[in-house]
C-alpha cells in the first residue's frame, strides 16, 4: 500500500510539475500582449503591434503544450485517484468542468481570431480578441484555484449517508477565504515568470546587436512588469496567504517555516538552516529574532505553535521538502526584486541597455521564476499532506487500490519519455521564433 500511494504521488506530482511549466507563462503573457497591443493603439508605434503578435507566436506554442500535457491530469483523478473523485466528483467536478467549458473554449477560440484575423477584424477588434485570451487564461487559473481552494480549506459542502460529499452551498465554493489570495498570489507569480521571459529575450537581442528596438522594448516592459509583479508577489499577495496557511494550517505553517519548538515570546525567521528530523531541530542555522512573530501578526513577541504542539499524524509527512520549497520560492522572489530594481535604477539612468553585466543577469535568469512558481506549488500541496482534502479524506483514502504500483510506475516512465520529446520539440519550436524575431519595423 504504502508503495502505490508513493507511486501514484509521484506520477502525478512529475506530471503537474511538467505541465506547470506551460500555463504560467501563458496566464502572464497574455496581459503583456494585451499591454503590448493597447500601446499600438494609443501610440501608433508599430513596434508596439510587431511585439503582440511576436509574443502571441510563443503563446500558441506554450497553449498547445499545455494542454497536451494537462489532458492525462484529468484521465488520473480516475485511473489512479478513483476514490477521491468518486467521493468528491459533486463539488470539484463542478469547477473543473467550469474551467473548461468557459474559461478553455474562451481562450482557445480568441487565440486563433487573434493570431489570423487582425487584417479581418481591424485593430480595436483585435485588441479585444487579445483582451479575451488574457479573460480565458485568468479564467482557467481561476476555476483551478477554487478547486484547489476547497481541498485546502473546505467549505459549502454536507457529507451524503454513503460518505460522499456534495455541494450545500454555491457561493460559499467562490467566496472560500483562501481561494481570493492563492488567485491572486499564483496570478501575480505567472506575471514574474512571464516578465522574465520577455526581458531575457530582449537581453539576448541587445547583446547580439539583433533585433535591437525590438530587444530594448521587451526589456524595458519586462522590467517594468518583473518588479511590479514580484512585489506583488511578496506583499500584500504572499503576506495574505502566510497568513492564510496560519490561521487554516498551522501545522503546515510550523513546518516550512522550521519551527520545531514553540518560543515563549516571538518566532525567529530562519533565511539559513537544515532540517535535522532525528534531532529535531534545524542545524546550522542563520535566524533573526522576533521578525517572523512581527511578519505574521504585527506583534514582536506573539507565540507561533512550533511542529511539537501537534500530534505526529497531523504534522505535513516530509518536512523537509516542504521547508526547503518554501525558502527556494522565498529566496528566488528576494533576487527577483532585487535585479528587477536595480534593471529599473539603470533604466531611468539610461544605463540599462550598455550595462553588459545586468543584461547577462536577466537572460540567464529566466528558468528561476519557473522554479519558483513550482515550489510555491509544492509549499501548498506538501502543507496539505497526509491530506487530499484538508482535515476531512486522507491522501491513503484516496487512491485506486486496484490499480497496482506496478502499472503506475509503468506509466510513469511512460510519461517521462514522452515528456521529455515534447520538452525538446518545445524548445525547438520557441528557440526557432526567438531566432527569427519579430517583424522587422519598416521606417
């Protein structure tokens, strides 16, 4: 048993990870394109109008990838999850099936109208073809969002005489208080990712002498964008749902935070250390006093429960990775902050587009945001761990018991080597756009 859960986790865990590699670039892109596009039209520019639709090309790819790759974490709620689906298929079927019945048929019917009709359409009406694929896009994260939302912190829902749970109360499902802040503070990370992508690109262009107005563009705009939305993602988005994770998990809480015992008067945040689970304790750690009390409650010498206030089997079952997540996500969006200042502080010097050493900087930078959007993912659903739907169905409830790890692990690397083909033509065909760059301009 304990192997089969371990296999159907990490099917799933390596197929969600691969998979979140494409919608979190398009969520973020997509508000770029429509800035891009309601630039042309406010100014005229034509570069602004060659960017929308250059940025687009690199939308499509990543749109059809993500949904090749999302198809199959749909088959396994029912190959290898069954019984979670079949005790809660009333409530998180509802929002799935929202998700693509509106969000996925809004978006991929305006991406084509956007990408072949502009001639047809005109300008204003093309804007708002864009305006809509950025509508479906957040839509989708939306929908996705509640449904996560409710397996973290339940809500609006009774349990049937045969133990099924069923949806008592719509509105409570849409108006659940984590849903508002992981929206927005998974919503603010895609614009990260999607700045970064943008301003490397210029950054590569600049230090070809390619492209060069084009390059300057995306990297101004990526900047722009990158430290916006990486503040956003810190405060008040990340702020909002620590706080969150407090008050609905606090043993999740206790846990990526490192907290093994409770401090009489104020929490340390811990920015170095090592988990040291026989011990309990972190090792060789660097810790400033008070400063996460204060964080989390405005108060220096506010008691936060550390992991020895709760029972073994309510504690997340790997700390570890649950720490280590937690501080890469935290210690990657500090960086994302910082070059992203410094790219501004050079800009409005002017300074930014010869400064060899910052352009180096931001082209090589742009994987991280992809893994830091990923472990913030991990930091949610290793928090929600020993549980699928937080407090009420264990994730050892929820497996298929008649299907064998055997035949899991089979598929798995199955998916593995098809993953990896589609990784390669992935980076064949936007390595080939990014080659071919935007329309010239014509003067």
């Amino acid at each position: 048993m304990e192997d089969l859960i371990f296999y159907d986790r990490l099917q799933f865990a390596f197929t969600i990870t691969f998979h979140y590699i494409f919608p979190q670039l398009t969520m973020g892109l997509s508000l770029m394109i429509v800035y891009f596009k309601w630039r042309f039209l406010k100014t005229e520019n034509a570069i602004y109008n060659d960017a929308a639709k250059f940025f687009m090309k690199i939308f499509a790819i990543n749109f059809t990838m993500g949904v090749v790759t999302g198809i199959p974490l749909e088959f396994q709620f029912g190959t290898n999850w069954s019984k979670f689906s079949e005790l809660t298929g009333g409530i998180i079927g509802q929002t799935l099936a929202m998700e693509g019945m509106f969000s996925f048929f809004l978006e991929s019917s305006f991406l084509a109208l956007f990408i072949f009709g502009e001639k047809l359409m005109g300008q204003k009406l093309h804007l708002l073809t864009g305006f809509l694929v950025f509508l479906g896009s957040w839509a989708s994260g939306y929908f996705i969002l509640a449904t996560n939302a409710w397996m973290q912190h339940p809500v609006g829902f009774e349990i049937l005489a045969d133990g099924k749970y069923a949806l008592s109360n719509f509105a409570e499902l849409f108006s659940n208080p984590w849903l508002l802040p992981a929206f927005l503070h998974n919503q603010a990370a895609s614009v990260v990712t999607s700045s970064f992508v943008v301003a490397s690109i210029g950054a590569f262009y600049v230090l070809r002498k390619k492209h060069i107005e084009h390059g300057q563009l995306f990297l101004k705009s990526g900047a722009i964008f990158g430290l916006a939305s990486s503040l956003l993602v810190a405060f008040p988005t990340g702020d909002w749902n620590a706080k969150n994770v407090v008050n609905y998990q606090p043993a999740a809480f206790a846990a990526m935070e490192g907290i093994f015992e409770t401090e009489e008067a104020g929490a340390e945040i811990i920015l170095i250390g090592q988990p040291n689970m026989v011990e309990k304790k972190i090792d060789n750690k660097i810790a400033v006093p008070n400063i996460l009390s204060f964080l989390t409650y405005q108060d220096w010498n506010r008691q936060i429960k550390g992991m020895d206030q709760f029972e073994e089997e309510e504690l997340p079952d790997n700390i570890p990775a649950l720490y280590y997540s937690y501080h890469i996500m935290v210690g990657l969006g500090t960086i994302f902050i910082g070059v992203m200042g410094l790219a501004i502080f050079l800009l409005w010097r002017k300074k930014l587009f010869g400064n060899t050493s910052i352009l180096w900087t931001i082209m090589l930078l742009f994987p991280f945001p992809y893994i830091a959007n990923i472990t913030g993912w991990y930091v949610a659903e290793l928090g929600r761990q020993p549980y699928l739907v937080y407090g009420l169905l264990k994730t050892s409830e929820g497996i298929s018991p008649t299907v064998s790890s055997g035949n899991t692990l089979f598929t798995l690397l199955g998916f593995a080597g098809l993953y990896m083909m589609l990784g390669l033509l992935f980076m064949l065909l936007v390595g080939k756009a990014i080659h071919n760059g935007p329309k010239p301009i014509k003067h």
